[in-house]
C-alpha cells in the first residue's frame, strides 16, 4: 500500500479531501517546487570515447544530425563542459519533471508533524495498483523507491538505456530524508507548468488515516464519504499510552478520543 500526506489549514484540508479522495485528483509537483533545493543534484561522468558517443546515438537518438552530434561531443571539453553538462541538464530537469511522492508508511512523527499540518491533516490510503495507473501516461518517464545515500549520484553521460542514465539522478536523496520511505512516479512534461493532475479510479483509495487534531469539518466530509462507498474505510492516528509508537484505530462515527495526545 502506499500513502499520501496532506496538509493546509482546516478550510484548505476540506478542499484537498474533496479534490484527491472524493474526485480521485493525483497531483504531480513540479521539481522545481520541490521543498529541498538540492535534490536532483550528480555529478557527470563523460563518455569513454566517440565511438561509444555515437553508437549511444545509433541506437537511442539517431535523428540526431552529425553537426548535433559534433556539438554535444565538444559540450564535453573546455571551460563550459561543466556549465554545459551539469548545470544546464539540471535546469531542464527543474523545467520538465512532475513527481507524484508517496510513502510506504503512515508510522512517522515526523512525517506527520511536517507534512500533515501537525496532525490537522490526513493521510490517503492507496492500494498497491496505484503506481501502475499511469505506465501508460503520454508523459509517463519513471517509477520506483527512492534510495538514500550521502554521496551524490552520477550521470554517466550516453551509458545505458535513458531511463538507466537518469534513473540515479532522479532517485536519490540524502540520507537525512531516509525516515520518509519514498516511492516516486514521475512524468517529463511542458516546462514550467504549476502542477500536472491526473484523476484515477475511486477503487484505488482504500480510505483515509485522519489526524489527532482533525477538525470536525474534515470528519464530517470524510463520514459522508463513507457512507456512499462501503469499502472506504476511515482510521484515526493515536500512540500507545507505554511507548511513543504511533498506531490507527477504526473511526467511530459518534466517538471522540482524547488519549490520542493526552
């Protein structure tokens, strides 16, 4: 299963719930927007040689004209190589990826206090096909776990299939982001757009985790929901009263608990 964390403020919270549960609205973030500025960051590694250049050209770009060719080659050599074939790339991935970020679990007090409004929000509980709702997308460019290392990764220029060369670039995150668990779906799209959205089928939201903080407006929409869709299921986060553990129990229509932060 995979989860999605919302925030806003409670007038906002209700907008979102009626947008990503009620209508099925999955937005992709542009990577520009992104929270942390040095994501998407590599250092480049350059082709071995010009025939391996051009047989990479052969196969995967080979509408590429000699003199395009030439020009990229020489994009390597010289005091711009670095502006060329590190800033630029990165500028254009800034432009042209929308990320769909989702999490592989709902158990973080941090994620929780960052990234659910302090617990004013909620989480959305996707069922497993999810990811494979837009293998099929015209923008449709990648898809899998993020990994978290210290080390920034490399884009080894024209080795391997695209996909394989931008892979690293796209997922990888410093470890400090570790706690997050990510799995990311990303789309190559129109430069500078705010945002691209894509609806999927109610089947793929299993329900909701709501925050301990919940207003009672959000309870209220999340209830109606229910009870027009009887698989939709609604939890609340709470803690064990021994440890700090976080854990969901089924929400009851008529009950309010107060042990979840007292």
């Amino acid at each position: 299963m995979y989860y999605k964390f919302m925030g806003g403020d409670d007038d906002a919270l209700c907008g979102v719930f009626d947008k990503a549960v009620r209508e099925g609205s999955v937005r992709f973030t542009p990577a520009a927007a992104f929270n942390d500025p040095f994501e998407f960051k590599f250092t480049t590694v350059a082709p071995p040689t010009r025939e391996a250049f051009d047989k990479w050209h052969d196969i995967y770009a080979p509408e590429y004209t000699a003199e395009q060719r030439s020009h990229a080659w020489l994009a390597f050599d010289g005091p711009a190589s670095d502006f060329n074939t590190r800033f630029v790339p990165r500028v254009v991935m800034f432009a042209q990826l929308y990320v769909l970020c989702l999490a592989r679990t709902w158990k973080k007090h941090l994620m929780w206090s960052h990234y659910a409004s302090e617990h004013r929000g909620f989480v959305i509980c996707y069922e497993d096909g999810l990811t494979n709702a837009f293998n099929h997308d015209d923008y449709f460019g990648a898809k899998g776990n993020v990994a978290y290392s210290n080390n920034v990764p490399e884009l080894r220029w024209f080795e391997g299939t695209p996909s394989e060369m931008m892979g690293p670039i796209i997922g990888t995150k410093s470890t400090e982001w570790e706690y997050e668990g990510e799995y990311r779906v990303v789309l190559h799209g129109p430069a500078y757009k705010n945002a691209i959205l894509r609806t999927i089928d109610a089947s793929l939201i299993t329900g909701i985790i709501l925050g301990a903080r919940a207003s009672e407006s959000l309870i209220a929409k999340a209830i109606a929901l229910r009870s027009e869709r009887p698989h939709f299921r609604i939890w609340q986060i709470t803690s064990r009263t021994d440890s700090f553990e976080l854990v969901r129990r089924d929400f009851e229509d008529n009950v309010r608990h107060f042990s979840s932060f007292l």
